[in-house]
C-alpha cells in the first residue's frame, strides 16, 4: 500500500517538473497541491519506502517487481535532482 502511494508521489515529482517548464494546471489550488505533494511529501516518503523495500525481506515480496523498480529509480532521479541540479 505505501508503495502504490510512493507512486502517486513520484508522478506528483512527475508533474512538478513538467510545470517548470509548461503551465498545464490554470487552478492555483490544484497547483499548489501538486507543488507540494511532488516537491516536499514526495522525495521523503519514496526514499522511506524505498529504504524500507531494501531492508525487509518480508514486504519485498509482498510489493510487485515493477512498482520496486519504479519507485527505485525514481528514488534516484529525485534524488540526483535535488542534490546535483
């Protein structure tokens, strides 16, 4: 479960990065919501999920191969991008 929200917070990222560069959202509501599930919630709670998926067997196998690998390298990309850009 926390995985698939992980999910949700990595397309927010998704988004947040789209909006730098085009204004897809007119609603500043909708925007801010965005802002700040993509830039703040986001990168923290896929690098616990992450963390997470790595240090117990248990719920490893429990999480489908592909949602790992997704949140994993999008763990990666955020984390490249908040530290190196």
């Amino acid at each position: 479960m926390a995985s698939r929200v992980a999910l949700l917070g990595n397309i927010a990222f998704a988004g947040c990065v789209l909006l730098r560069y085009v204004t897809f959202i007119k609603d500043p509501v909708l925007s801010s919501l965005l802002l700040i599930l993509g830039w703040f919630i986001g990168i923290w709670f896929n690098l616990a999920v992450c963390v997470t998926v790595v240090m117990m067997r248990r719920w490893r196998s429990s999480v489908p191969s592909w949602l790992r690998w997704v949140n994993g390298v999008f763990c990666v990309v955020q984390l490249y991008y908040f530290f190196f850009i």
